[in-house]
C-alpha cells in the first residue's frame, strides 16, 4: 500500500518536544508554588533574630495538641518510673529551674537583637517524666511535654549536664523547631509531587529528593541542633547550673556511641567535635548569663 505524503503523519520528535514542554510547565508552577509558600510563611524569631519558615496556619494550640497526642502515645508505649524515685525527683526539681527561667532567658536573647520576646512557652502545660530505657537521650514536645530516659544518667553523671540536655530539649520547644520541621516536609511533598506528574522516573525522583535533602534538610536540621544548644546553654546558666558540664557532657557523649558516628554532612546533628568547638565559643556568653541572673552565688 502507497503511503500517501500528504497525510497527516505523527512524528516522535514533536510528541517528545510536547511532553519535555508540558513536563517543563508542571515542573514551573510548582517550583512557583513552593516559592510563594517558602516566602509568605517566613516569621521572625524574637529568640534568634532570624526568619523562619512556620505555617501560618499552624496555630500554637494546634501544636500543643499535636505534642499531647504524641506524648501520649509514648507513655502507653514506655512506662514511665514511679515519681517517688530518687531519679524522678532530681529530673524534675532540675526541670522545675529551668522552666523558672524560661521568661527571662527569652527576653534577654530577644533583647539581644533589639525585638521583644513572643513568649510562645506561657500556654505551656509543663510536665517532665523518666522513662526506664537504656537510651542515653531526652526531649521536651511542643507544649511543654518532656521526658529523660534513664540511659542518659550515666553519660551526664551529675545535674549540670542533665540542665545542659534538658536545657537543650526545651529550646527545640520554645523555637518552634517541630512546627518548622512540619512546613519543611510539606516543601518536600510538593518536590515529591511535581517530581511524579512531571513524569520524571523513580531514580530521577529519587536523585532529586537526595539533593534536597543534602544540600537543604540536613543543613537545617544541624542549624536547629547548634540553635538549640545556645538557647539551651544560656538556660541552664541563668538556672544556675555550671554551662562548662556541656563540653565534657559531650566528649561522654561520643565515647557512649563509639565514636562512629555518620559523616556531618549526612546527619541531622553536628558531629561531637564541632558541637564542642561551638559550645567552648558560646560559653563566655553563657558564664555571662549565669552571674546576670542566677541568684545563687557562683
């Protein structure tokens, strides 16, 4: 059969240039859209003098609600030690001074950069239990909800280095870490989504999300870590516990994981070295805030 030229004849190439030129506007409008939310969400923090990126439409009793759930659900999962016990009791008088100081530490870093303090923490239903656990570890939820697992007695050794983890615990509350956290993995799901309608293949998807997650998730997480252990610092000081703890806390620390701990650029938290050289830089500042305002004599 004669082919006949001048029917209208479908060609690979001008299909290909239409899928690259559709593919090219799905990838624009949501590159677009994370523009525009990455920049209509920034808010500045008080306690840090920068921006940051938190959903507006996050309110702060939708973040205590969702740290009550999840707190909840780890105490029906790990029981928590009897309060009597000694451990209890120390954790929570050593909790109890540092939420004392909580409002004055937060104007004074406020102050530090010429704004006033939010004072996000005073809707805070503080409450702090031990959980029997070889983890050498603790954390302080949205709304004031912490708990110290007992693995961690034995690397701090004494209370100035519990404050200092504690310290550091509550500062990821009080900066709205989570609540940061949460607006970063919606940008991730909107570079998940325009990855898959875009028609880009599994290994390029993947490929894609590895980038942003070296060069921007990673990063960012690391820069939460060093936030938290300033705010953290200066809070144990002001509570009048000894913020030098911090750097043999540390080395303590690295011994308890052997020393093998992931390469900085692919973990969430700094490496035991450079979280040590930043705390020996933040300690002057830190002996600082203990003379302004702990009451008790140095």
């Amino acid at each position: 059969m004669r082919q006949d030229p001048f029917s209208r004849q479908s060609d690979p190439r001008r299909r290909n240039r239409r899928g690259g030129g559709l593919r090219l506007w799905i990838l624009l409008l949501f590159a677009g859209y994370g523009v525009f939310y990455y920049f209509s969400n920034q808010v500045e923090d008080p306690v840090t003098g920068q921006k940051v990126l938190i959903d507006r439409n996050l309110s702060a009793d939708d973040e205590k609600a969702l740290g009550l759930e999840a707190y909840q659900q780890i105490l029906q999962q790990e029981r928590p030690v009897d309060p009597s016990l000694p451990i209890a009791r120390e954790v929570q008088s050593i909790a109890d001074r540092l939420i004392a100081k909580v409002d004055v530490v937060e104007a004074a870093l406020a102050a530090e950069h010429g704004m006033q303090p939010t004072r996000f923490s005073q809707s805070f239903d503080w409450e702090v239990n031990v959980i029997e656990s070889e983890q050498a570890n603790a954390f302080c939820l949205p709304g004031g909800k912490m708990a110290v697992y007992t693995g961690l007695v034995p690397v701090a050794q004494n209370e100035d280095a519990m404050a200092v983890v504690m310290g550091h615990e509550i500062a990821h509350a009080l900066l709205r870490h989570g609540a940061q956290r949460m607006a970063q993995q919606r940008l991730s799901q909107v570079g998940q989504m325009a990855g898959a309608m875009s028609g880009m293949d599994p290994q390029q998807q993947q490929m894609v999300m590895a980038a942003m997650g070296y060069g921007y998730l990673l990063p960012y997480a690391r820069k939460h870590e060093t936030e938290a252990d300033e705010v953290g610092l200066m809070l144990a000081a002001a509570a009048c516990f000894d913020p030098r703890e911090a750097v043999p806390l540390w080395e303590r620390m690295g011994e308890a994981s052997g020393r093998q701990a992931q390469p900085e650029f692919s973990s969430t938290h700094p490496n035991p070295g450079t979280r040590i050289q930043n705390l020996q830089a933040m300690m002057p500042r830190a002996l600082e805030y203990r003379e302004r305002f702990c009451e008790q004599p140095m």
